[in-house]
C-alpha cells in the first residue's frame, strides 16, 4: 500500500467521515461550512523556487489558522448558500460553492457533550489565478469581516527552502479545530504535495513544536522572574 493510502486511510478512521447525506440526517446536531481556496500558478519565490499551487487560509479572530467560512442556519439556507453567505462577509467577494465542491463531513473535536454536536463540512473550490487575487484584495478591502472575526488571508506555502522553511514552519503554528488535518488530507488528494515530501515536513514540524515549547517555557519564567521583582 503506498505512503499517500496510508495518510488517507488513517485520517479517515481517526476523524470518522460523514457522507454529506449521513450528516444532513443528524438529529439536532449543528453545522459549519468552510472553504479551501486554490488556483495553479507558475510564479516563483525569489524567481527561483517554483510555487506550484495557491492556497488560502484566514487568520482568525483568536490567533488561530482556518479556512474561510462559518455556522449555517438550516432552517434558513442550504449548506452552500450559507457558505457562500460566510464567504461573501469574510473574503468580500461573491463565490458559486456548489455540492460537487463538498470533499468531506465530519464530527468537530473536542464537542461538548452536553451542547449540541457540531459537524464541519468542507469544502475545496478551484480558481483561476487571477481570482485568488480578487479574493485576496476584496478581503482587506470590501469585506466586512476584516480586522474583526478575520485577521487576514494568508498563503499556505508549499515548498521547503534551505534552512527547513515553508511547509514545515507552516504547519507547526496553530489550527482551529480540524484545519491542518483538512489541509493535509486536501494536499494529498489533490496531488499538490508529494506523500515523501508532506511526510518530511510534519515530522520536521513536530520538532519546530518542541523547540517553540522550550522558548515559551523561557519566556514565562523570565516574567515570573520580573514579576517576583517588582
């Protein structure tokens, strides 16, 4: 079996996928859609490392990393007029998401269970390039999330510079909820990404983790120092 079968099988047991038909019948339980974003492009960085793919993600209100997107009110709209509804007020731009674009449904982690259960969708919608940059000028522009619940849009990087950058560092930052597993699980079904080259960059990503806990240690008894001190 190879690497990439692997990675999918794994993910699909560990967060227990929902068709969309399957989450739609759920009793009671609340819904969220969100959005991958993403175009080819020929650009390079620094005229020399070949992009390959855009991807955008939104900082989020909490300092977290996610896809565009929100709650959907069922009584009142379907699931993709909801998303386009969040997308327009997030990204300022009016996108078509229909249900061919719907790549998976889940049961969020971490759900109380004494709250309704909460089940994201998500969804991956091509763009051509030129778009992706309406999308990203609209979003700091005319939408009327921005500096709000909406921090900005960001780029996800896909490529790994010398000193072990890009893909790696980006994965070792914060996601909420199921974010980073949605992004991997999109890289490789969508071929943007090699299983090899994914594999090396979270487990490169991992040990980024670990140093960062060791500065955030030093930090906090640097101001428990001060703090004694004063």
């Amino acid at each position: 079996m190879s690497l990439k079968c692997y990675f999918l099988i794994g993910y699909q047991m560990a967060n227990g996928q929902l068709s969309r038909a399957e989450a739609l019948a759920c009793s009671g339980c609340r819904h969220a859609c969100h959005v991958m974003l993403y175009s080819d492009t020929k650009s390079q960085l620094f005229g020399r490392i070949p992009i390959r793919h855009i991807i955008l993600m939104q900082m989020r209100f909490d300092g977290m990393l996610g896809f565009p997107g929100g709650f959907v009110n069922q009584s009142q709209e379907s699931l993709e007029a909801g998303l386009c509804r969040e997308l327009e007020e997030e990204v300022g731009v009016a996108l078509s998401i229909s249900e061919d674009d719907h790549m998976d449904a889940q049961h969020a982690p971490g759900t109380s269970p004494s709250s309704p259960r909460l089940i994201t969708h998500f969804y991956v919608k091509k763009l051509e390039e030129e778009q992706i940059r309406e999308v990203e000028k609209a979003s700091v522009s005319t939408a009327t999330d921005h500096g709000q619940e909406v921090l900005g849009m960001v780029r996800v990087p896909l490529y790994t510079t010398k000193g072990g950058g890009g893909l790696s560092s980006f994965l070792s930052h914060t996601f909420i909820g199921n974010a980073r597993s949605q992004l991997v699980n999109s890289l490789l079904r969508l071929h943007l990404v090699a299983p090899e080259d994914l594999r090396k960059a979270l487990k490169h990503s991992l040990k980024m983790h670990a140093r960062s806990a060791v500065d955030v240690q030093a930090v906090l008894e640097l101001t428990e120092a001060e703090r004694e001190q004063s």
